[in-house]
C-alpha cells in the first residue's frame, strides 16, 4: 500500500519536504530492512517511523539540510540494515552494538553522544542526567537506531528531548504491535511489553500510564501525531487484551 507525502502531512504532520523526500527514495540495495520491499515508505510503522522522527528532529531545531544529506541517510540505512541483521539473528546484540558503533565513528560529529550510548549498551540507564531506555526490555529493542543522533551536534536539553520523544514515539508503535501480537510472542518467547509488565491489572496500570506519558510528550512537540495516539488510547483497553488472552489460555 502506497503512502504519499500528503499522508504523511495531513495524517501524520510531517513536514512535505521531509515527506516528499522518503516517499520518493528508491529502496537500498542490498539492505536487509528493505528485504522483499517495493517502497521506501510504506503504512507499517517500522517504515513510518523514519519520516515521523526525520520531522520530530527537524522540529527540535536540526536543520533540514542535514537531515536530508545522502552521507546521514546512507549513515541511517547502514544502522537500520544491522538493527535487521539482528532481527533476523544474524547478529547478537552485541555483535550488533558493536557493528552500530563502527558504522557511526566514521561519521560522528557528537562523541560526547556516542559514549554516552556505548555506556547505554552496557547497562547504564542515567547518564549525564539523561534517562536512557524505557522500563521495559521489550520497549527498548530498536534503541540502536539512536545512533544517528551521532550525525549532528546539539546542546543537552535538546539531546534529552530527542531522547524523550524517540521513547514516547517507540512505546506508542511497539505496544501496540505487542498488544497485537501478545499470544504469539508469549509462545514464540520473543520480547512482548505486556508479558514483561504482568499479565495482571497491575500490569496493564502500568502498560496504560506509559501509553499515556507517551502521548503527553509527543503533544508538545506534533500534535498531529498525538492526535493519533490520543485516539488509540481512547480505543485500546490493556486490561481487556490481557483478560482475553487468560481466558483462551486456559479453554
């Protein structure tokens, strides 16, 4: 299915520039995250994703033009092609972090930012007085593409609030696709947010709460885009979900 940049404008609030520009990029060669795809952008959030953050930097004061310059694009699609080599299995975790970093020296004008991920990687969660990762394993598994932040320069509060709405615009996307896909992941044992909370009503408060934080952030900086996850929340009842999968565990 095909997404255009008025979608992604109107639907989304990305900027038409930033939307016109991922919409009509050709597919990488040779790029695992872009194994059996026709187009650069389609409605999955895996894809959607890429724009939406391009624009949430651009709101926090990145320039256009770097966002937009083939050396950090290729830099991005380099990242994205490992985070799918570790998807797949190809990689460890830390066969990958260590592909992320070597892919980022040679590009990096933000040293400060990538030690501070390399600390991140290794178990750190407050560095500098920066939260990095979410509560939940589950909802931190594609923290690595945090690494093309290394492209630009930025002070601290904006560093922390780039940090903040990846968090937010990763838990809104990751939960829903957990609460999706709860009973497989539970016997595939793959990572799943609402296993890793409780399947409890404690679980799905605290589920609920992160969703929510999620969206208040997300409002101060694309309202658009919070619409959408204001709308979900309004949709989606965790507590529900859970309830449904206990009941048909034990029919």
């Amino acid at each position: 299915m095909f997404t255009s940049k008025e979608d992604l404008k109107l639907s989304y609030g990305v900027d038409i520039e930033i939307g016109k520009f991922f919409v009509d990029r050709k597919v990488p060669l040779n790029n695992l995250y872009w194994k059996d795809r026709l187009l650069y952008i389609n409605p999955m959030p895996g894809y959607l994703f890429i724009p939406l953050y391009a624009d949430i930097e651009l709101r926090l004061g990145i320039p256009k033009h770097q966002l937009l310059h083939e050396e950090y694009i290729l830099f991005m699609e380099n990242i994205l092609h490992s985070i799918a080599k570790q998807e797949f299995q190809s990689l460890s975790l830390e066969q990958h972090v260590k592909e992320c970093i070597d892919i980022t020296r040679p590009v990096c004008k933000n040293k400060l930012l990538l030690q501070q991920l390399e600390s991140y990687f290794k178990g750190e969660c407050i560095i500098d007085g920066i939260s990095f990762g979410m509560p939940y394993k589950a909802l931190n598994r594609v923290d690595s593409y945090l690494f093309t932040l290394c492209y630009f320069e930025f002070d601290d509060n904006t560093k922390r609030k780039l940090i903040d709405t990846w968090h937010a615009l990763m838990a809104f996307y990751l939960i829903t696709d957990d609460l999706n896909d709860i009973k497989d992941d539970i016997e595939a044992n793959e990572d799943n947010t609402i296993a890793e909370a409780g399947l409890s009503d404690e679980g799905s408060k605290a589920v609920e709460k992160i969703m929510r934080d999620s969206y208040l952030a997300m409002n101060t900086i694309n309202p658009v885009f919070a619409n959408r996850m204001d709308y979900s929340l309004h949709l989606i009842n965790v507590k529900e979900i859970i309830d449904e999968y206990l009941s048909g565990k034990t029919n």
